[in-house]
C-alpha cells in the first residue's frame, strides 16, 4: 500500500503529502521502496527524507544509486553526507567515484575523517585492509567489568558495532574478546580477563576481502578484528560487509555465466535496463560471438557426416539428446566452480584434485544416463546397435562436459581472462564439436551395418 501511496504522490507530484508519507514509513520500509524506484523518483524521494533517515538509507545503497544521488546534491550536502558515512562505506563510494570528484570531497572532510579515511585507502584494493572500519571499541584485561560498560556507554554512539569487544595490551596486541552480552551479565566488580575468550580469531590487513567473508560466514560472528604486520589491531570487518561481498560476487558471476561481460561499472543492472541500444550490446555480445563461432563448426562437423545421416537416418533423433545433456552437464560443473571459488569452497592449488572428482561424478551421471537412453534406443529402434552407440556416446560426452565445466574456467583464471564470462561459450563449443565426432565414431563402428 505504501508502495502504491508513494507511486501516486510521485505522480501527481504532491510533495506535501509525500513527505508526510515517508515521515511516518519505517526506514527500512522506506528502503525496500527506494529499490524499486526510476533515478529521478530516488531523487525527489531523498530529498524529502528527514536528515537521520536518508543517511541510513543512503549507506544502505549500492554505489551506483549513490552517486546518482550525489549528482543530485549541493556541494555543500555532499560533503555533509560524504562526511557522516562510516569509514569503510566512505573508501568504497570513492573507489567509484571519478578521481577529480574524490580527490574534492576527500579534502573536503573533516581532518579526523580525512585520517581515517587515508588509512583504509592506503591499503591494496579487495583486501581486509581496505574494507574495514576503525571505529571498534578496545579493552584493556585489568578493567572492571563496571569500568568497561562506562567505556562501552560513552563510546557506543561514535563506533559502527558494539557487539563484539576486544581486549589489547598497551601495543594495541590482541589479548582476547568478549561479546557485549557478556560483559552485561558478569559481575561488576569482576575483571575483564576472567570473563573474556583468550582465543581471539583474527585477520591481518593483506588478507583478500573474500577469505574474511568466507570466514565470517562460516564461523558465524559478527564482526571480525582487522591486525596489521606487527600483530596490534587497527580494525574489524562486520558481517554487513561480508554479506555485501559474497553478494557482489555471487552476482558477477551469476550475469557473467549468462554470457554477459562483467566489465568494471560500477552499476551493471542499470546499463543493461536502463542503458542505449549500443551499450547493451557492448555488453552482451563479446563471448556471445563465441558461441556464435562455435555453432558455425559445429554445423560444419555435422556436415562431414553427411553421407551417415543420409544412409541411416535414425542417427539424427538423438543428436538433440546428446547436445542438450551435455550442456546441462556442463553448464551444472561450470557453475558448480564458479561458485565453490566465490565461497571458498574450492582450493585452487588442489585443482587436480577437484577436477578429478567432478570427472568421476561426470561419469556415473552418464553412465546412468547412457543406460536409460541406450534401453530407450533400443526398444524404441528394435536394434540393440542403435542402442549401444546413443548410450556410450552420451556417456562419454556428458563425462567430457563435466571435465570441461572445471577445466575451462579454471585455466581462464589462470591466464587472468573472465573465465566465468568467457567459460560458457567456450565450453559449449568444445563440447558439441567433441559431442558430434564421439557419437558419429560410435555409430561408424555398430551401424556399419546399415550403411552399405
């Protein structure tokens, strides 16, 4: 309703009423809607947002959404809500940003925030260094618990998570942690050290920003602290930020495996909705003309059996089954890759030993369906040659597809091609080339037969 409420305030351009609308919504309400809404409509939206309101929202935007609302603002706005985002979300807006714009607003902020932020971007792009914040509060082992909520309360505003608390020494080494609901249970005259995990789990500042999502994840914390190269602490990554990370991945490689090309803007989805008829294009049609290119050989094989197709023409009614099997099978492996690299669930430098399980996995699977399909060819035809020859060769193409799903895209890495762009077309190639000579072998050697 409140959807439809804000569409029709929009529309009629009532701005009173609009405003009155998003005063009493919820922020994250507010949210939801903001998603759906054309660029000009996010602008009069914003606009219209109370001060506190719009700068949760607009931490909460991809950086595309907020450049084009920063495009929309004084220089003077800018540079207030440039200076009120919390450190890391600060560095990953001006990473998109054209360099003379963030060089500006970069100066312009305050110099504790300039600080702040000058730290984070001196670290490598895609690294924990560069994803996290400062703002963490930092325990001393000989505190009170008393004296450690004190800190807590007064520092609580100021800091971006409080859920999660560490203890240092005097050179800011990480002596342990202690969640926040610990610390509100325990005791208050007793001692930090008595109540906190002397096991802190910790990342340094060159570990790539996947591996700490991935870590995140999996061990299910909130936030995880940030060590520089002499061990002392200097921040934490939290879990918001590893969620945005494992998402930006996972969807590259979901537009890439479609065969659109990634590129580096910074708001692909708008492009390829919003975007001209040439830059759509750009787009999607580079490895697309590799598929394109693979099609035509492939017809050209076809087209050396000829005098096969023509003596027994039942070889024809299976080509379908084995081309399709094959791509569905490979395009499982290619995305089965894909994803177990984004999640870390495949180790690179055991890749011969994921290669050959997906093979033997490939290979049980056609096998079983080499079986079904060869009793169907059999039946179907009466001859149990014809049966033979769609079976084994769909079991050898749907094995050589699983092989491909892994190989291709691991080898596109390697030479620093998109390998999850290129990987579709390039294994749909190989695999009906391979696919129409394994099978049309096959029918050489039981159909002979029938041929003369």
């Amino acid at each position: 309703m409140l959807n439809e409420k804000i569409l029709s305030c929009l529309k009629q351009k009532d701005t009173e009423t609009l405003k009155a609308l998003l005063a009493s919504a919820g922020v994250m309400e507010i949210l939801h809607i903001f998603h759906s809404l054309s660029a000009e409509e996010q602008v009069i939206v914003f606009r219209l947002l109370a001060k506190d309101d719009a700068l949760v929202i607009f931490e909460q935007l991809d950086t595309g959404e907020q450049q084009n609302l920063l495009r929309s603002f004084t220089d003077e706005r800018a540079i207030e809500f440039v200076n009120e985002l919390a450190p890391d979300d600060r560095v990953r807006l001006l990473d998109e940003l054209p360099a003379m714009v963030a060089k500006k607003l970069l100066n312009s902020l305050t110099p504790e925030e300039r600080k702040h932020t000058n730290v984070l971007m001196g670290y490598k792009p895609e690294t924990a260094g560069r994803i996290m914040t400062p703002e963490y509060i930092s325990l001393r082992r000989d505190m009170t618990v008393e004296q450690a909520l004190d800190k807590v309360r007064k520092q609580a505003k100021e800091k971006e998570t409080i859920y999660t608390l560490y203890v240092t020494d005097n050179s800011k080494k990480i002596e342990g942690a202690l969640s926040l609901k610990e610390l509100l249970v325990a005791d208050g005259s007793s001692k930090v050290e008595d109540i906190m995990s002397k096991k802190a789990i910790y990342v340094s500042t060159e570990t790539d920003q996947e591996e700490v999502a991935t870590l995140l994840k999996e061990l299910d914390l909130l936030a995880i602290p940030v060590v520089d190269k002499e061990e002392r602490l200097v921040g934490i990554v939290t879990i918001d930020d590893a969620v945005d990370i494992l998402e930006e991945e996972a969807t590259e490689d979901i537009l890439a495996s479609g065969g659109i090309f990634a590129g580096k803007e910074a708001n692909r989805s708008e492009t390829l909705i919003k975007g001209s008829l040439l830059s759509i294009l750009r787009v999607r049609m580079p490895f697309l003309i590799i598929a394109l290119v693979g099609g035509t050989l492939a017809a050209f094989v076809l087209g050396g059996f000829e005098e096969i197709l023509e003596a027994v023409v039942i070889v024809a009614f299976f080509i379908p089954l084995i081309m399709d099997m094959g791509g569905s099978v490979g395009t499982q492996s290619s995305t089965a890759f894909a994803r177990g690299v984004v999640l870390g669930h495949v180790n690179t430098e055991q890749f011969a030993r994921h290669l050959l399980k997906e093979v033997g996995v490939g290979l049980c699977i056609g096998v079983i369906s080499g079986i079904v399909s060869g009793a169907i060819a059999t039946i179907w035809q009466g001859d149990v040659m014809v049966g033979l020859a769609v079976g084994i060769s769909l079991a050898l193409t749907v094995a050589l597809a699983a092989a491909l799903g892994f190989l291709v895209p691991f080898v596109l890495m390697k030479l620093n091609a998109d390998q999850a762009a290129g990987a579709a077309p390039i294994i749909t190639t190989i695999k009906d080339i391979s696919g129409l000579l394994i099978y049309f072998t096959f029918v050489s050697i039981f159909l002979a037969h029938l041929m003369y």
